[in-house]
C-alpha cells in the first residue's frame, strides 16, 4: 500500500538504525488506553449523572453523524471480554479512566456505590489476567451540573474535584498502582472553552483562560488530598504536548510568525509543564492573557500544583505547523485565546496524512521526550501514554484486517521512543491509543483508532494486524 510506503519511507530518511533489534529497557510497561465515555455506553445505568458529552451530543450538529456516546464499544458490559483480549495481546497494562458522573452524579456530595462498585469489578477483572490498571480520573466528562455553576471557569470546580479524587482513590488504591489526575487538560481549556469544538462547546476566550488555572488546580488538590492516603501507588498527570515550529524546521522568517509560535507554544505547553515542575507561569503568557482576566493565581495555588508526582503521561500525535496567515484568508477560531496570532495559520508540511488529515511527525515525539527531561530536570519518569493513528481498512474475506498504515505508524514512533532513550530521556513504558475503535468526540465514531476493531452493530472485537505486530514487539520487549 503506497501510503503505509510513505510513513516508511518517513522513518528511512530519519538515518541509519542498527541491524538487529531495539530492545527496549527491562522492565518496560507496554498497553494500551481508552476512556471511559469513549468506550462505556450504558450511560443511563446505575444511577450515573449528566456529562457535559451526554449534553454536547444532543446538540444539532455539534457532532458529526449525530453520534453518541450511548452506546458505543459497550465496555460497561464487556469489560471481562476485554480484559482477556487485552492479556491475548500481552499488555501489561491498560489505561482507562473513571466517569465523574457515575460517582458522584452531580459531582458533589454523597458518593453513588453502584458506580463505585463497576470499577471495582473491572479492575479485579483486569488483576485477574494479570493487567496492572492505570486510572485517570477525569477524561473530559464533567457532571452537567457541575458545568451549569461555571464549570472549568469556576475555582469551585477544583475543589469539588480533589474531592471526587479522594473518594476514589479511597476505594481502590490498594489494587491500582498507577494514577492520573487529569487527562490532556489543554483539551478541556483550549477545545471545550476557546474553540467549542469539544463540551462544554463554549466559546469564550476569557473562560478558557481562568479554565487553565483551575484545571492546574485541580490536578495540584487531587494529589494533596490522595497522597496522605496510601503514599504507595504512582501518581502524575496525562498532559499533550507538542513541538510547535515551521513547516520544514526553520527559524521563522518574520516576526508575526516567530511571536506566533512563542505564543502558540506558550498555551500548547508551557502554561501546563512550567506550573507543574517548576511552581511558576511562564511570564509572557502571563503578561499576553491579562487582557482576559489573566490566570486567577490564589495565595498557595502554585505550591499546591508543583506538588511532586511520580510520572508523567505524554500523549502524542502530530506536530503543530504554522507558518504566515495568507493574504486575504482570516485566522482560525480559537485564536482569541491566543491574542497576537491573527496573522499566522496552520501550515501542514506535504506528505502523508491520517484519516483525521493529521500529518505524521515521528521525529517530533523523540524531540518531546528528549526535551522535557533537558528542560526540567526535576521532571519524573514519562511515560507515553497515547499515540496512535486513524485508519480504517476493511475487513479482508479472511477475516484479517491489514492495516498496514497503523502498523508503520506505530513502529515509527516507538522507533522515537526507543531513539530519546538512546539519547537519555527516562521513558518507562508506552501506551497505544487505542485500544479499541471507540467515540472520537466531535468526529464521532468516523474516525477509527483501535489495534482491534469494533463492528458497532454487533459489537465484535477483532484485533488488526498492528494489534498482533504490538503484541509480538511486547514479547520481545524490542522492534524488529
Ligand atoms: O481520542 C482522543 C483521546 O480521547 C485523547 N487524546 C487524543 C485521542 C485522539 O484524538
């Protein structure tokens, strides 16, 4: 297939690698991740609440074909099935998150058992096969009610959330060895805020900008009030960083366009890693958003979010590429959180490109890695916690599904991984987005991620090629 071609030849002019196999470090953790509304269904069971996806999904067009999450991959029901399919594959860990909404259905006050009890079943599921679990507590999926009193904007939701954190924490970390408090927090800012794409769909630069300091809060109270309850299992953060550069790697050639990136680059990254590990806002982004309220920094709020953490998850896709607005054109949505980059654009290199129109970057994962560690020298063990690709190829009249493309996707970025180790960056393990098709939030169930494949009518799982290449690679702890 000439595209799967293109992503290897993509990997050959990045240089020579050795002959024999790249072998991963002992004891390195190798899964595979989903999130709860991505995959669950069931969201009228056991008592769960309203989740600001529940309320997007029943806007007229805010997702596309009109899907839901309702039913989806109907993990609330398979999860057993799941869990063997995940130990025929041999991960060693799945990542998957809690839904707010079922715990506490309007995400504050007395704690729903039945909720509570589900995970309890889906984690000794997974014990029993021998997978160790990895929760993020929040993957997007805020109670409504929480949402209909300011919602990410509001300082109350900080607190109403390390609450939630503890109640869970409470009820299983004497089986769950890995945490994380927030997923891709720059989503729920920048996505659900700014642009609207992604609930609570709101478009209010000011919003978005109070959204990422309580969203850094959250994340700093979740681990003070966890910590004092069990010191024993890890706990970080999945953030999504980015390298945010011109189109072919060179400096930018005009002064919009480097005050652009700077920018770009400053609410992509800076405004999550630099609170977090090192205490402090980075100052000119600090500066450029005052004219929205600027970031609503309480006495105490910058400790509490650099408390230290055990790991933290890098989810990575693509690289981010702007160049020069062209004359006449006008600037995306969302740039008003952004202020100053109304002349600059998305300026994606040629080359291959996912179902998604995402553009394919391996190099920059190695990059990311390599760079957080010689940034932030405090920073703890990454993991990678996403990264995958969307394609969908048919089922062959064998049964098989040769997804040639993912596959060549995955070694090139393991390939990454494997190179910023070489170059010293402390990577424990890597994660594949995902582990099964599932709800691609604004793109619905369009857009399809999983190693194994979902007939959504019927609900059958069957694992792609790169499913069975990942679980040979897991095998050997190396690429071939
Ligand atoms: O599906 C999402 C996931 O929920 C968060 N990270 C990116 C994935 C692909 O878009």
């Amino acid at each position: 297939m000439r595209e799967a071609e293109d992503v290897r030849a993509i990997l050959r002019d990045r240089g020579p690698r050795p002959s024999g196999p790249r072998r991963f470090p002992p004891g390195f953790i190798w899964g595979a991740g989903t999130s709860a509304y991505q995959v669950e269904g069931a969201i009228d069971e056991d008592g769960r609440g309203v989740s600001i996806w529940d309320t997007l999904c029943a806007r007229p067009g805010a997702i596309a074909n009109g899907d839901t999450g309702a039913v989806a991959a109907d993990q609330y029901h398979r999860y057993r099935e799941d869990a063997a399919l995940m130990a025929e594959l041999r991960l060693a860990t799945y990542r998957f998150s809690i839904a707010w909404p079922r715990i506490q259905p309007d995400g504050r006050g007395p704690v729903n058992e039945r909720g509570l009890d589900h995970y309890r079943r889906v984690v000794d599921a997974l014990l029993e096969r021998g997978i160790a679990p990895n929760v993020t507590l929040y993957h997007w999926d805020l109670p409504q009610a929480l949402e209909d009193a300011g919602g990410w904007s509001s300082r109350e939701t900080a607190l109403r959330f390390a609450d939630y954190a503890a109640t869970v924490y409470r009820a299983l970390h004497d089986r769950v060895g890995w945490w994380a408090t927030l997923n891709e927090p720059w989503c729920s800012a920048f996505l659900g805020y700014a642009t609207g794409e992604h609930a609570p769909g709101v478009r209010d630069p000011r919003r978005a900008v109070a959204a990422i300091h309580h969203l850094n809060l959250a994340h700093g109270l979740a681990i003070r009030a966890m910590r004092p309850i069990d010191a024993g299992p890890r706990l970080g953060i999945v953030l999504n960083p980015a390298p945010i550069r011109t189109k072919d790697g060179t400096p930018p050639a005009t002064e919009t366009l480097r005050d652009g990136i700077r920018i770009v680059d400053g609410i992509r990254n800076r405004v999550w890693l630099d609170p977090l590990l090192e205490g402090r806002y980075p100052a000119d982004i600090a500066a450029d958003v005052a004219a929205l309220g600027g970031f609503p920094i309480a006495d105490g709020d910058l400790a509490t979010i650099a408390a230290p953490i055990d790991w933290l998850g890098v989810n990575y896709y693509h690289d981010d590429t702007l160049g020069d607005l062209p004359p006449g054109t006008s600037a995306a949505a969302g740039a008003a959180i952004h202020p100053g980059t109304a002349g600059i654009a998305w300026d994606p290199p040629d080359g291959p490109r996912t179902d998604q129109g995402w553009i394919i970057t391996p190099d920059g994962l190695r990059a990311l890695l390599v760079s957080i560690g010689r940034d932030h020298p405090g920073a703890p063990p990454l993991i990678v916690s996403e990264n995958g690709a969307a394609y969908d190829d048919p089922i062959g009249p064998d049964g098989r599904i040769r997804d040639e493309r993912r596959t060549a996707y995955l070694a090139a970025h393991l390939d990454s991984v494997h190179r910023a180790i070489e170059e010293g960056a402390d990577v424990r393990g890597y994660i594949a987005w995902s582990l099964l098709d599932n709800f691609e939030w604004a793109w619905g169930y369009a857009m399809r991620f999983g190693i194994v494949h979902v007939d959504y009518a019927t609900q059958r799982r069957t694992p792609r090629d790169s499913a069975l290449w990942l679980r040979d690679v897991i095998a050997a702890n190396a690429l071939p």
